[in-house]
C-alpha cells in the first residue's frame, strides 16, 4: 500500500474530529487517500467529485495555468491507487 494511502481506526478519525474536520462520512476499515501532506482524508467518491469539479473548472475555462492538469492528473493517480489498495 502506497505510503499516502490508509485504512481508517477509530482511533484516526477520532483524532479527525478533534483536529476540525467533519467525519460522519468516515467509518472504521475505510481506505483514504491523505491529501494535504496527509491532512485531509478523501474517500474515492470524494476524489470523484473533487475530479468532476476540476474538470468543471477547465471546461470553463476558470483555470488558464497548468495547475489545473497537475490537479486532475494528481487526483486520477490517487483515485487509481485507492482502488488497486
């Protein structure tokens, strides 16, 4: 398993919580990805969405840098091995 990618305790998304983020969405044995410098949890249907919102983004044309393709790439690569782990 990928050193960014983790199976969720009760002990983690406790200290989740505490820490100011909500996790009702978040159960005991989940795979996430730890985005942020493994900060953020995102769930697969998370980084699914997160996916849908940046390509919104670049159909737009809101994003006139190449910030937009690292983020779609970054996610996709992240969403692939969330799903092989």
């Amino acid at each position: 398993m990928d050193y960014d990618i983790i199976r969720l305790t009760t002990e983690l998304i406790a200290e989740y919580q505490d820490d100011g983020f909500p996790a009702d969405h978040l159960q005991p044995g989940d795979l996430v990805w730890l985005e942020n410098g493994g900060e953020l949890y995102m769930t697969a249907d998370e980084i699914c969405d997160e996916i849908g919102r940046v390509e919104s983004a670049i159909a737009s044309g809101d994003w006139s840098d190449d910030g937009w393709q690292q983020r779609r790439d970054l996610l996709r690569d992240a969403l692939e091995r969330l799903r092989q782990a």
